[in-house]
C-alpha cells in the first residue's frame, strides 16, 4: 500500500502549493510513472516559478519519468539543483531500502523544502588532520521539513532519513541526504522519550531528554549530531567504497560501521565542540540509539540498527560509565561531563578499529576486522532484558 503524508500548512509560502503535492498523490496512488503524474510534472515546470522550484529540474524529471532512463538526474543531483529558492524541493525516482535482509525498490517522491540550518564547523579539515587524507567527502545532509512524500519514502513506516545511494540515479551516492526531520521528531516525541524513561533511571533520563526540551534546539542538535555521524563514515576505505564493493555484506558488519562512525563523530566533536556542545550531542544519539534504532523489528541478529545499539551499550558497560540500578541504566555522573567522559572507551575502540582498516593489505580483510568485534554475552542480556523488553508495545510500524 502507497502511503502518503499531506502535511501541508496554508501559513507556509507559495512552494508548499496544491500542484507538487498532486504530483506526489498522483505517483503514491498508482505506484508507477501514469500519463497524469508526467502531464502534472510537465505542467508544473512550466508554473516552476510561481512555485519556487528550477525548472530545468524538473524537465529532467520529466524525461527520465518518460523514458525510464534517471541517468539526466545523477549529476544534477549531486550539485543539489533540485533546490530551488528558499530550498524548496521535489525530487521523484526509484528509491531502495534494505531491511531485515530484505531489499525493496519503489518508485518514491518527495515535496518539502530545507530547513535553515547553521553551518558545521570544518569536519574534513579535522579527519585529514586524524587520519590523513578521507578517501571519501563527507556526504552533506540537509534537515528536510516535508509536505508531501510516496513510495518507501517518509509517513510511519516509509525512511525518514533518506540515504543519497538509495535513488536509482546513477553516481547518487556522492549527493545529500534527506533528513525528514519532522518525522524524525514525531517518532521520538511519541515513543522515543517514554521509551527512554523505560530504559534509563530518572536522573539518567531528565538529562539526555533535556537536550529535546526546546522543538528548534531539537532539530538543530539532532541535525548537528547526524552531520558528526557522516563524517564518521567518511573515514577508514569510506562508507561509499564499502558499499560499492560489498564490504558490509552482512547486518553484523552494517551494525560495527555504524558504530565505528559513531564513535569517530564523538571524536571529531571532542575535538571541535565545546564540553557542554559535546555533551548535547551524544544525549542525541543516545536519545536516538537507544529511544528509536534499538527496537526495531529485525532484533540484533539481523538488523544493524539494533545490533549498533547492542554495541554501543557493550562498551558503555565494559567502561564503567553506565551501571544497574533498581532495574534500569544508569550513568555514574548524570551530567554533559559525565556523558562526554562516557564516551571515551567508545572513541579509543573506533579510533583504532580505524587506523586497522586503513592498514589493511586487502581490503577483503575487512570481513575479518569487522567480524572480530565482539560484545560480552552479558551485555546481550542486559540489551534484551532492559533495553528491548521494557519497549514491547510501545511503538507500531517501526522498521
């Protein structure tokens, strides 16, 4: 079933207008490229300005709509010129998603457009000045606020964050990511934070929900914390080579990059943030590891996600930070300090696991590298006893 959000605000300006929002209906409804869905995107590149989106883009869709060829799009995609002004989007084409081991391509549209955001400080300067030169850029990601989406993309069920490899546009991987952030705020507002309560103790929980507290503090912290992510990714053979060269064939690999990219970002903002910055960021990530990625579907024998998460606690038992008590996680010193020192274990791991993969004679040895991180088999039952099974029931449809 095509799933469709129609968010859309009559206070917004004219680029949140009835016409791309029919394109996407038109798309979400019958799954496929109709005649009405190219005769709406033809229409709507001739009205382009009264809608603030570039024209030239949205002819290129047309054609690649018509002739089933998305090539036109790779490189426009790349330099971002489907963003018209005040960053107003749409963006149409066969998006793929891999879950469970299982891998779905559907024709897929969003409308919506970016939400201002501060610039980062310089995250490649300080990979080069880590590791040497990136064997990748880091890929930027743009805080989307979306009015209207179809396919695998956005609603409950669909990805909020949406990965540039995953469009069926040749060479996409080197574009931006979309990063749904209204929905990325829905699913933690209406289960992530009682789930966090579930699984932490109060002094723990007021602390990393604290960060949340103010809705446009959340989607700048939550956008800072995801942008220290990918430049996480950047390093080692790079997450674009891994994927191109089917180095993370299997969920456990998925799960350790991830978490080797986590761990690098704590790096980089140790490196580059304040303490009390730093401090908010990890609360993100915590918030978002444990309150959303931790109980998805899969469990942590096939999803990375959840396996990331099982990670992530290891070593945060394994340090000393987080301890037991009454039945819930607890940080030793419930404070930014206490979180930013909690994250040390994590960073040295990662480092190192990093400076191993760029050493590595064959990069097939990746398989190996990857496959030798290992968690205790205490740190799995406290991950299923106070993690998991507090959070049955709490959340629907998450994948």
């Amino acid at each position: 079933m095509n799933r469709i959000i129609d968010k859309v605000d009559t206070q917004e300006p004219q680029s949140f207008g009835n016409l791309p929002i029919r394109v996407i209906e038109a798309i979400g409804q019958a799954g496929e490229v109709t005649k009405q869905a190219l005769e709406l995107v033809r229409l709507l590149a001739r009205e382009s300005e009264a809608y603030g989106l570039p024209e030239e883009w949205l002819l290129r869709t047309a054609t690649a709509m018509e002739s089933g060829n998305w090539e036109a799009l790779s490189t426009a995609f790349v330099s971002q010129e489907f963003l018209g002004v005040n960053g107003s989007f749409l963006v149409i084409g066969p998006y793929t998603i891999r879950r469970e081991g299982e891998i779905e391509t559907r024709l897929s549209g969003l409308y919506g457009s970016v939400i201002p955001h501060p610039p980062m400080p310089p995250l490649e300067t300080e990979l080069h000045e880590m590791f040497g030169p990136p064997s990748q850029t880091v890929t930027q990601i743009l805080p989307v606020a979306l009015a209207a989406s179809c396919g695998n993309l956005g609603s409950e069920v669909g990805e909020a964050f949406v990965t540039p490899d995953g469009w069926g546009f040749p060479s996409s991987a080197a574009g931006p990511a979309l990063n749904d952030m209204d929905e990325q705020s829905r699913r933690f507002l209406e289960s992530g934070q009682v789930c966090i309560r579930h699984i932490f103790d109060s002094h723990t929980a007021d602390l990393l929900l604290k960060t949340y507290e103010n809705d446009d503090e959340r989607v700048q912290v939550q956008h800072q914390e995801y942008q220290f992510h990918e430049a996480g990714h950047a390093t080692g053979l790079g997450l674009t080579r891994k994927l191109n060269e089917d180095l993370l064939s299997t969920w456990w690999h998925g799960a350790v990059e991830e978490w080797r990219a986590d761990g690098i970002s704590f790096e980089v903002a140790a490196r580059l943030l304040t303490e009390e910055a730093f401090g908010r960021l990890v609360a993100s990530n915590l918030c978002t590891r444990f309150g959303l990625d931790a109980h998805r579907s899969g469990g942590s024998d096939r999803d990375r996600d959840v396996a990331a998460v099982l990670l992530t606690l290891d070593q945060l038992l394994r340090s000393g930070a987080l301890i037991i008590s009454k039945k819930r996680l607890a940080l030793r010193d419930p404070s930014y300090r206490g979180l930013v020192r909690a994250t040390a274990f994590h960073r040295a791991y990662a480092m190192r696991l990093t400076q191993d993969e760029l050493a590595l004679q064959y990069e097939i040895g990746m398989h190996a590298l990857y496959g030798s991180v290992a968690v205790e088999s205490g740190s799995r039952a406290i991950f299923e006893g106070l993690v998991r099974e507090p959070c049955f029931g709490i959340y629907k449809g998450l994948r």
